[in-house]
C-alpha cells in the first residue's frame, strides 16, 4: 500500500501527492482548493514547484493509473480511489 505524502508548499499551504510522475517528481495538489497542481521535484536543497494545467495533471495521474494495473500492483485500488476523489 502507498502511503499518502505531504508537502508544505510557502505560499499555498499544504499539497497533497497525487501521483509519481517520474524519478524524484511527483504530482501534487493544493489539500484545500484542489484545483492548483504541482510537480514537485524533491532535491537536497530543497524542493521545486512547477505549475500544471489540470489537464496535464488528470494525464500524469492516469499514467501512473495504467501503470499500476500493467504491473498488476496491489496500490491499484488506492490510486484509483484518489484519482476520482482528485479529478471527478
């Protein structure tokens, strides 16, 4: 099972993680407006915010959807769940 992450981003408070988008990035959501997506890009000194179109967001999040029913991943279920609390 996938754990849930959080991120404390400085001028729009705390991100929820949505999905892995590739190595060391992940996307990311404002916990409360929910509508601000984010790849962050997690470095030793910090950490870097990208802004992304929802729609850009919703296709990172079903990649990583397929992707976990491609390696018939236990975490399918969660990902699922988040993805329509997320986009629908």
């Amino acid at each position: 099972m996938t754990s849930e992450r959080y991120l404390n981003h400085p001028t729009f408070g705390m991100l929820y993680r949505v999905a892995p988008v590739a190595d060391g990035r992940d996307l990311y959501a404002t916990l409360y407006a929910q509508r601000i997506f984010f790849v962050v890009t997690l470095q030793p000194r910090g950490a870097s915010f990208e802004v992304v179109p929802l729609m850009d967001a919703r296709h990172f999040a079903e990649q990583n959807l397929a992707r976990a029913r491609r390696e018939g991943s236990a975490a399918h279920t969660y990902w699922r769940q988040l993805f329509d609390q997320t986009f629908i």
